[in-house]
C-alpha cells in the first residue's frame, strides 16, 4: 500500500475583466514610440482631468500675450516701434522653467510612484530605452513651448511689413538664432527636469527640486559676482539662466548698457553653462533609471 496521499489543486483562474489586445505585436519599436507619445501627451495633458490642463494652457497663453501686443503695437506705428526678440523671449525663461519643474514630474515621478516600471520594462523595452523614450517627449514638448513665441513673433513681423515679401528674405537669417534660442532652454530645462524627477517619486519634492535647482544656481552667481567681486561674464557661467538671457540680446543685438561697456566674450561662451547642465542632467537621469529598483 503506498503512503503517498492524493493532492488536489485548488488553484483557479479567474476572468479579471482586462480588454484583450488581439493587434499586431509592434516589438521594441512600438513600445519606444507609444511610451513616447504617451509621455508627450501627458506633458501637454491631452485626454487628462481638466486640472491636469491648468499649466499646459496657462503658461503658453502668458507667454503669447506679450508677442501680440508687440506685434500689435509696431503694427499701429507702422514700425516706428521695433519688435525686440530678446526683450519679449527673456523675461519668458521662468516661465519655462515652471512649466518643466510642474509637467515633467507627470511624466518620470509618476512611473514610480503607481510602480508602473516594471509593467513597461518588458524584454522589448530596455530601462535606456525607456529613459530616451521620456526624455524626447520631455525636450519635444519643451520645444513646442518655448519655439511659439519666438517663431510667432518672426511670422507676425514679416506680416506686418509693408512689404512681406522683403521682410521675408530679410528676415531669414534670424531664424536660425530663433531657432537657436528656442532649443538651448528646452534641452537645459528639460534634462534638468528630467533627471530630478527620476529621483524621487513623490511630484511635489520633483517640482521643489527643479524650481530650487535653478534659484541656487542663480543665487549662487550674484553671490560670487556682488560679493566675491568676480566679473559679470564669469559668473554669468553658472547661471544658466541669466547666460542664455545674456546670448539673445546678443545673438538679436539688443544689447543693454553693460554689455555695451563691457565688451563680452564670443557668443558660443555664453551656451556653454547650459549645454554642461544639458550633459549632467541626462547622464544623471540615465544612471538613475539604471539603479532604480522595481
């Protein structure tokens, strides 16, 4: 007689309710592509509660005003008023760096926070692959944000003109400095961003974190310069801010009073503090998601 007893199971599988997917299987690709264009969306919060939306309509609306009433007001003087890229695109730069410190923890602390990592990093879906999928939407977003107000401002002049057709040939080569102007803050703030908010989880310390990076920074700076005695152009290198506000007024020649006394250094000086930011906080937001646990 054999003392082995009988087992039964009583494992079941239930029906959960989950919509089945019967398309076709897109691979690493489609998942790179959809995990992008999720990331875009949410920044901008298409198909998001309507308190999701406040940010994405609010900031780039603040920042068109001023272009309208410029264009509106050289458009009333037939140019006696000249439209300043610079004085209308700088003060604009905080306004970029609140949009990024509020919409890109959306993105990157949410993934953690509701521990959705591991549903995304299946075989077809590397952790670097995920992070270049997030950072492109943040920097494409970004860039739609920031190249608005400039590129609307080069169309609205040649509008205006008397003669468009002149205006446009004339202003041609402006386009690749508004070209310029548009991506070095989108690619600054965005992998800042991006790389505070994969630290943390929680939204709220990403946002602090992002906004006080750029404060220390600057605050840092005046420091140095009023206190240390250390000259405006160096200083200028570790406020990434005040560096790209510096590189407008002269890449549109609106230079101010000091940098009419002061003769500044070559312009590509003036992009190097926010390439470096650009470099570290990419680096850092890859290493980060390299070490992230699930």
């Amino acid at each position: 007689m054999s003392d082995t007893l009988p087992t039964t199971s009583t494992a079941e599988i239930h029906d959960l309710g989950y919509r089945r997917y019967d398309g076709a299987r897109e691979g690493g690709r489609g998942a790179f592509r959809a995990l992008y264009w999720q990331g875009f969306r949410t920044i901008w919060g298409i198909g998001r509660p309507l308190k999701a939306k406040v940010v994405p309509v609010f900031v780039p609306v603040v920042t068109m005003l001023p272009v309208l009433g410029s264009l509106a007001a050289s458009s009333a003087s037939n140019g006696q008023l000249p439209i300043r890229y610079a004085m209308l695109f700088t003060p604009q730069l905080i306004l970029f760096v609140l949009f990024a410190a509020a919409q890109v923890p959306e993105v990157l602390s949410r993934d953690q926070q509701h521990r959705v990592l591991p549903l995304m990093l299946t075989r077809n879906l590397t952790r670097s692959r995920y992070a270049l999928a997030r950072l492109l939407a943040v920097w494409s977003a970004l860039l739609c944000l920031t190249c608005a107000p400039l590129l609307f401002t080069w169309i609205g002049e040649i509008g205006i003109a008397t003669v468009p057709s002149t205006a446009f040939r004339e202003g041609l080569p402006k386009l690749s400095r508004v070209a310029l102007m548009a991506a070095l803050p989108a690619f600054t703030f965005g992998a800042v961003a991006a790389a505070i908010a994969s630290i943390t989880p929680r939204r709220a310390w990403a946002t602090a974190g992002i906004i006080g990076t750029f404060l220390v920074l600057t605050a840092v700076a005046a420091g140095l310069r009023d206190l240390a005695g250390m000259s405006y152009f160096s200083a200028i290198y570790l406020d990434p801010v005040e560096a790209m506000r510096t590189l407008a007024m002269l890449l549109f020649d609106e230079k101010t009073r000091a940098l009419e006394v002061n003769t500044p250094p070559p312009h590509w000086h003036f992009a190097l503090a926010p390439l470096a930011l650009t470099a570290l906080g990419t680096a850092l937001m890859q290493w980060r998601l390299r070490k992230v646990s699930l």
